[in-house]
C-alpha cells in the first residue's frame, strides 16, 4: 500500500502524502518526544521530518519497507538536532508577550506533573521512564525502537546506520545499565 501511495506522490498527487503523514505522525511523534522530552519540541522536529520525507520521497520508491525509510529519517533528523542543541541551553517560556504592534507565547515548562506522567507515576512506570530517559541519545533510541515500538534488529540496523552486532552490544549494554539502574 506504502509504495502505491509514494507512486501517486512521485505522479504528482499531493493529496497521496496525507496518508503518509497520517499513518506516520504519530510513530514520528512520539519518537521526537521520546528524544527531547518536549511536546513543543516534538511537534516542530514532525514537521520538520515531514518536510524531509516530502523533498525526498524520490528516494523510497523501490524500497522494502517504507516505514524503516520514514523512520530513519525521523531518527537521523533528531539526532542531528541534539548535536546541534549540545551545550546550548534552551528555555521554553509558557507566557503571552504582548508588544506594541503584536503579540506573541512562549512556552514555559510547568513543574507540575502531565496526566500521562501522573499516570505512570500511580502505576509505578515513571521510575522506568526517567531510568530510560537518563541514557544517552544511541541507548535511548534502541530501548524505544526495539522494546517499545518493536522493530527487528535489522530495522534499527538500517533506521541507525549501524551494524547489527552494534546494535545488539548495545542494546544488551543499554538493558543491564537499566536493570542496575532499577536494582531488577
């Protein structure tokens, strides 16, 4: 189906990339918030994977799986914007700003827990994700592509541009620092 809908696109029906972006969106979504903790964050980095999907959906055409493409796009594009980001400090302000011809927000992070993290908190995960979240950017990103979304060892293999030994050393790595990180 993947591959008929980039056909259309390639042909020139725009409309076709609607059904990537929604049955993508979400995947790339929570990929993005997964690896900087920011809803706003997140939903700038989709876009910004979108439009990268968009300019280079020439070259998926003849590809096996569509959403290991998608996904490696995803991947590469928020990595890339944490090197980018590293040793800047970003603060996002929650605040309306009212200027003498405009107006603007800011976001601002609140310290009071989200419902999803209350929830996780009153069912005993928050201490799993903040243990996950400590990792660094590569063990983050194989926890959440191998044991959360469930891709195979090859997928995140081409998703991350490493081989699969690599893959699998580090995986196992990042498991036993969260088993001795939550004293399992």
């Amino acid at each position: 189906m993947d591959i008929e809908i980039v056909e259309e696109i390639l042909k020139g029906n725009l409309d076709a990339f609607s059904q990537i972006v929604d049955k993508y969106e979400k995947m790339i979504y929570n990929l993005a918030y997964r690896i900087f903790n920011n809803t706003s964050d997140a939903e700038d980095m989709t876009q910004e994977i979108f439009i990268k999907i968009y300019k280079n959906i020439y070259k998926c055409e003849g590809k096996q799986s569509i959403k290991t493409w998608v996904y490696t796009i995803a991947y590469n594009t928020c990595i890339d914007e944490v090197r980018k980001r590293k040793g800047k400090n970003n603060i996002s302000l929650d605040i309306e700003i009212e200027g003498e011809e405009n107006s603007f927000s800011l976001d601002v992070p609140s310290d009071e827990p989200t419902p999803e993290s209350a929830l996780l908190q009153k069912e005993g995960f928050l201490e799993i994700e903040q243990a996950i979240n400590s990792l660094n950017e590569i063990n983050k990103s194989l926890v959440f592509l191998r044991d959360i979304k469930g891709f195979s060892y090859n997928e995140i293999s081409e998703i991350m541009g490493i081989n699969i030994g690599t893959v699998k050393s580090r995986l196992n790595r990042a498991r036993n620092t969260l088993k001795n990180m939550l004293k399992f």
